[in-house]
C-alpha cells in the first residue's frame, strides 16, 4: 500500500496557516479541524515549516500565555520531512518511528498534494493485515 492510495481514501487537503499567524490562531485552527498539526505555508504555498500540538506545549512552558500572541514561526519546526505518493505505508512508518513525530507531508514537484498522520498509517496497516486474515481464513476453509 502506498501514500497515494492512502490519499486517494482520505483526501489531499492540507490544512495551512500563514507563517504571521499567531500560536493562539493555530491553536484554534487545531480545536476546529480536530486535527494535531498544520503546515505553514507562504503566500506561493511554499512549505516552511510545520507546527504540531507538541510545539504549542513546549511554546506555552517556554513563555506562557504570552505564547498564544507570539507569530507561528517562532516555534514550528522549519526542517520538515516529506515524503512522495510513491512511499510505502512501511516506509513512512519507519520515517515517523526514526523521526518520532506523527505527520508527514506529502509533496510531488515541488507541490504539497497531502498529508498522513499516524492515524491514517496505524488504520491502513490494520485494514492490509485483516485483508490478509480474511484471504488466509478462506483458503483454510476451501482446502
Ligand atoms: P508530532 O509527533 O507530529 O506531533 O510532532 C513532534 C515534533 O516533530 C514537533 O516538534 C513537530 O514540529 C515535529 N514534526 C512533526 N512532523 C514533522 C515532519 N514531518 N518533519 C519534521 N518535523 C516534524
């Protein structure tokens, strides 16, 4: 199974905030979507940066409250790691295991066409190996 068919399920909207934006911004963005990451993006939609739930925790105990008022860039991750449609569900669980971080953004010539989450990586591989399961049982049972 690879990032594309993953993608082709769950969509390729990438939820995005301007790097002026403020952590009290992003934090709503984070409540209203239910999601535990966004990537900023200028205004040609380059990507410079990713900010996750864990970057607002580490912003909140570094300047508290004021953290909420402070510009998203201040404490996103500018080095992002991506990945391609053509990677493999094994191979993007490698990347987020080695990397410890739970969102990876898919990006073809240049362009962000996606994003998966650990959610979606932990639901395919579940889904893979009940396939697996389903094919074995049946092949038991006609033998
Ligand atoms: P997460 O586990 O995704 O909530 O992120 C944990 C930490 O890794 C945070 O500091 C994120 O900014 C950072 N991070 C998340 N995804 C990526 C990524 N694809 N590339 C680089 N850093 C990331």
């Amino acid at each position: 199974m690879t990032v594309a068919r993953i993608l082709a399920d769950k969509g390729t909207d990438v939820v995005a905030i301007q790097p002026h934006r403020t952590i009290g911004e992003a934090v709503n963005m984070l409540a209203n979507k239910r999601i535990g990451a966004v990537v900023v993006t200028g205004a040609d939609g380059a990507l410079l940066g990713i900010l996750s739930e864990r970057d607002i925790v580490r912003a909140l105990a570094r300047a508290g409250a004021d953290a909420l008022e402070q510009p998203v860039t201040r404490h996103m991750t500018a080095k992002v790691v991506t990945t391609t449609g053509r990677a493999t569900v094994a191979e993007v669980t490698e990347t987020m295991t080695r990397g410890r971080f739970r969102h990876l953004p898919v990006v073809e010539n240049g362009r962000l066409v996606g994003l998966v989450s650990i959610g979606d990586v932990v639901k395919t591989h579940i889904e893979e190996i009940e396939t697996e399961h389903r094919a074995l049982r049946e092949y038991i049972a006609t033998a």
